[in-house]
C-alpha cells in the first residue's frame, strides 16, 4: 500500500518489481502470496547498478524480475523483535525454541521447533532453496547470508560455511558471497539464508561500485 501511495504521488513514469524470494510459506495469514526477505537486497543492488548506467525503466524493471525469478530466501529466527511503538515483543518464543521460516518482520513461519546446530539449520534452510529452484541452481551463484540484528557475526560464519558446503552439493558453484547484518529486524535474533543464481550481467552489476549505509565497495 505504501508503494503504490508513493508512486501515485510521482509526476514522473513509475516501475514495480515484486520480490518473493521467500521459500519458508506460499501464503498466510500475515501475506497475500510469498513475501519478499533478504533477496530484496540482491535485486535493489542489481537494478541499482543498471540504473546508474542510464538504462531506461522498461529494461531495468525487467532485470529486476528476472533476478528476482532466480533468488530464493529462508530465514529461521531465535528470539522476537520489539517494535517501539508496540513496546513487547511481536512474537512468543521459549529459550530452546526457534521459528524455521520467519518473516523479516516476524511473521510465522514453518513451525516452531527445537534448536539445533548451524549444520541442522542449513540443511534445511538450503535444501528448501535448492527444491524450489530446480535444475536452475547448477550454475554460478551468489550466497548472502544475513543476519536480523542480534546474531554475532561468528554465528552468522558457521551458518555460511555449513550453506555452502551443502549448496555445492546440489552443484551451485558461489561465486560471490555477502554475509552480515544488512535485511534486520530491530534486536532480532537470527539469520536468513539467500541464494540468487546469477547470469553473466548480474555478475558485473552486483560487482560494480556501491557507496550506501550498509553497501560499500568499489570506490
């Protein structure tokens, strides 16, 4: 709804791209199809990219699907987050408990269950990702894993190592790789994993110079 009040507010042509890279639900309570997580991040860098190059909207708005249709997310989350203006937490959660498949926002996800090793949490979180991708994840790949707010980044490391062993299992070579807190949620915490099968002209475009808060490269 925010976008659509915001592009009617601009003069200027307007272009949407959805992101739905969230593999964890199709739909629920809290969505009208799949959510868009941490993927986000890949196709905003891309699209930015070839904007800055001077392409017009029409040939960026396609990019924008086209990394889209190949990006894949899944998060899992250990503790909830506070909104302020709420000023409790959004969700319940035990101390040995975590949430497979949250939203960024802390939607439910899969289930809740109990926790296990950065191994467990992998496994599934990436052979979710590579079912849903198909025969496309045998090619290059970027892999960002991204933490919510409150996950040390040596945990963040453990959850990257043990994804990308188990990607290159399904014959994903990663090329390219992020690992940090950029798509957070306040003090949450818990990591999502992202895998985006990259084609010869997102490599360039993810490479290219960026100078952002969170992004900075290149320059």
């Amino acid at each position: 709804m925010n976008f659509e009040m915001a592009a009617e507010l601009l003069a200027s042509p307007v272009a949407t791209v959805m992101t739905d890279d969230d593999v964890a639900v199709e739909s629920s309570t809290w969505s009208a199809g799949r959510r868009g997580v941490a993927g986000t991040l890949v196709v905003e860098k891309v699209v930015g990219a070839a904007a800055e190059q001077g392409r017009d909207l029409a040939s960026v708005a396609a990019l924008g699907a086209r990394v889209n249709a190949r990006t894949r997310s899944m998060g899992v989350a250990l503790t909830s987050c506070t909104v302020p203006a709420a000023g409790r937490a959004t969700f319940e959660i035990g101390e040995t408990e975590m949430e497979m498949g949250v939203g960024i926002h802390g939607e439910p996800g899969r289930r809740r269950v109990p926790l296990a090793s950065a191994d467990h949490i992998a496994e599934e979180m990436v052979s979710a990702i590579a079912s849903d991708l198909g025969a496309v994840v045998r090619g290059d790949a970027l892999l960002l894993v991204n933490g919510f707010g409150g996950t040390p980044a040596m945990e963040l490391y453990l959850l990257y190592n043990a994804a990308r062993h188990l990607l290159e299992k399904h014959g994903a070579r990663v090329i390219r790789s992020l690992v940090g807190n950029y798509v957070t949620s306040l003090e949450m915490a818990g990591a999502s994993v992202t895998v985006s099968m990259l084609q010869e002209d997102h490599v360039a475009l993810w490479d290219a110079p960026v100078e952002t808060a969170a992004l900075r490269w290149g320059r």
